[in-house]
C-alpha cells in the first residue's frame, strides 16, 4: 500500500532555517545539558539534547508543525492523517490544533494508553488497529481518499525532515556557545526523521562530527541497512518495549541523508534501555521513555568508547508508560542504586 509522502520542500539546510523561523513561538528551544555523573561514567564528557522537554514531549512536534504549515489554506479543512504510535501522534494532533484544522491518527491497539489518551486529549480522531494482523497505511489511505485529508508521514517526508534539523541547528548553536566541538552525536532512530535532520543541519556547521543511530537490539534495521549500503527491514513489527522507535524500514530520504554522511549504528537490549530511563531518572532528574533513551543506553552500556572524547546525545521523548517507568524504575534501585 503506497501513501502520497510528496513535500512542497527539498532537504537542504536553508529549508532547516526557514523550519526554525516558523517554529518561533511554538516549539521549544530545548537545552543541551551536561551531568558530571555521566561524564565520569564514560570517561569523557557527553552533552544531552533534551528533546523530553520539547512541547508535548517529543522532538516530533517540530516536524509535525513545520510540515502541517506547509499545507495550502484551501485544503486544511480537509485535514490531516498520521500513522504513529504515540509521539507523532501527539505532535501532529497538537500542530493541528494550533493551525485550526482536523487531525485523525492512527495507532496500534498496543500502542501505550498515556500517549492514547493525550492524542484525543489535543483534540484528535483516534482510529486503532492491530500492527500483527492490519496495515496501517492501507487504513490512513482509505481516510484521505474518503476525505481529501493530507498525509502526515512520521519519518519519510522532506517536510517532517526538516522541521525535526532545527535540533540540529540547535545543537550547532548551543555547542559553539558552550565553545564545544563534538566528536559524534548519537541519535535515538526509528524511521530516522530526526537523526537524518540532525546530520543534515550539521552538515556545513560541524561537517567532521560522526552521526551514530541507537536502536534496540531485532529492530536495528538502520544499522544494518548503514553497514549494507542499501535499505534492510526488520523481521518482526512489534516486541520491544522501545515503542517510539519501531519501524519496518528506514525512509529513503533519510536514509540517502544518512549514507552521504556516512552514519554508523548502534543498539541496545531493552534491559539496558529501562536502565538508562532510571538513570536518566535517578542521576540525572530527567523522565524518558524507552525508546527515547537507547542513544543514553548506548553509551552507559559502553556500545562505544568515549574516552577522551565529547559526544552529544539526544533524548527524544519523555511519555513514558507508568507500568513500565515502574518496571524500570525497581529493576534499577533493587540493583544499581548504592545504599
């Protein structure tokens, strides 16, 4: 089943700046911190781009409203469809609601009930399937057909992609203030919308720095497709508690963004991301959720060696599920937590 992904925009880093300049006043400009626990963990200093604390919650409402700005007054009040389990959703929904026009999501019945329940909260139609059995796709197509709506794709949209690089620009803006170079920076991926922004947007601004994704261990296809050379799929649609960032596929405008800059990928069990969300919580004070905390797992588990080095990682998302916050939360202090 083929979606019209189509943007009005190409993937160049003017099209970043003039994303950022439309997200004025809306998105938040998150901080890039840095913990001295953290450092001493991994021997080298690390710089967080706090992405859990952007407007509800995730990177995904930069792209989201920069790609729902995009669309043309005369067929807004046909709306907008979007596939997702949980951040896009929100991040859509809440674009759409800022800009006056109907949003309809998407989500798989696993999807976790808080990122549910938030997306009809912003004002969303919320239509739910089973990712084992229906294809999602095919149920947004049929919606946009019926009503005209445009599709929102999560990752593989120029839109989306652009708007999801004004990270970037600001990771290069808050480094060069802090008079920091980094070595790498390491991005929490799914379809890759954020990590191929980030590395676009540095392109010119830090043009030597090496692009990781963090992925969980069954779903690396990034990792995989950057090591082929060509796109690979996962075997399995669900299974990890890293739900934000479980796709089939990399997106091709992604994925040419990220083999030009020849990216490199890293993955984590879920065991050692629930143990970097209650690091983030105990040692550092921060709330993320799984699938956002696989590029801080990567380097608490040691995935790669910081030594020396100054690495910037990005956490992508804080709506964590409680139940399993909890789970993570016991599983640390029972084990990791010094008396």
């Amino acid at each position: 089943m083929v979606l019209d992904v189509s943007s009005p925009v190409e993937l160049t880093v003017s099209e970043i700046e003039k994303a950022k300049t439309r997200l004025q006043g809306y998105a938040s400009l998150t901080p890039l911190l840095n913990f001295p626990v953290l450092d001493e963990r991994v021997n080298g200093r690390v710089f967080i781009k706090a992405e859990n604390l952007q407007r509800t919650g995730s990177f995904k409402f930069r792209g989201a409203f920069n790609r729902l700005s995009l669309i043309p007054e005369d067929k807004r009040p046909a709306g907008v469809v979007a596939c997702s389990s949980g951040n896009h959703a929100q991040g859509v929904a809440a674009a759409a609601k800022i800009l006056g026009f109907p949003a309809t999501i998407v989500m798989p019945k696993d999807a976790p009930e808080l990122k549910i329940q938030r997306t009809k909260a912003l004002g969303a139609e919320v239509v739910l399937y089973d990712r084992e059995t229906e294809d999602r796709e095919a149920i947004a197509k049929g919606i946009c057909e019926e009503r005209g709506a445009t599709f929102i794709h999560p990752y593989n949209d120029s839109g989306v992609i652009v708007g999801q690089g004004t990270t970037g620009l600001e990771i290069a803006e808050q480094c060069e203030v802090l008079g920091v170079t980094p070595d790498l920076v390491i991005s929490c991926t799914g379809g890759g919308g954020l990590t191929s922004g980030i590395a676009l947007a540095l392109e010119e601004k830090l043009p030597e720095v090496q692009i990781y994704t963090a992925e969980p261990d069954g779903f690396d296809d990034y990792a995989r497709s950057l090591e082929a050379g060509e796109r690979m799929s996962n075997p399995a649609l669900g299974g990890s508690v890293c739900d934000a960032v479980l796709t089939e596929t990399p997106g091709d405008k992604g994925f040419s963004v990220l083999s030009r800059r020849h990216a490199k990928g890293l993955s984590v069990s879920d065991e050692e991301a629930l143990n970097a969300v209650a690091f983030a919580y105990f040692e550092l004070k921060l709330v993320v959720e799984p699938g956002a905390a696989v590029a801080l797992a990567s380097v608490l588990s040691k995935k790669i060696d910081l030594t020396g080095k100054t690495a910037v990682i990005t956490i992508s998302g804080g709506n964590v599920d409680p139940a399993v916050f909890a789970t993570a939360l016991k599983q640390y202090s029972a084990e990791t937590v010094p008396a």
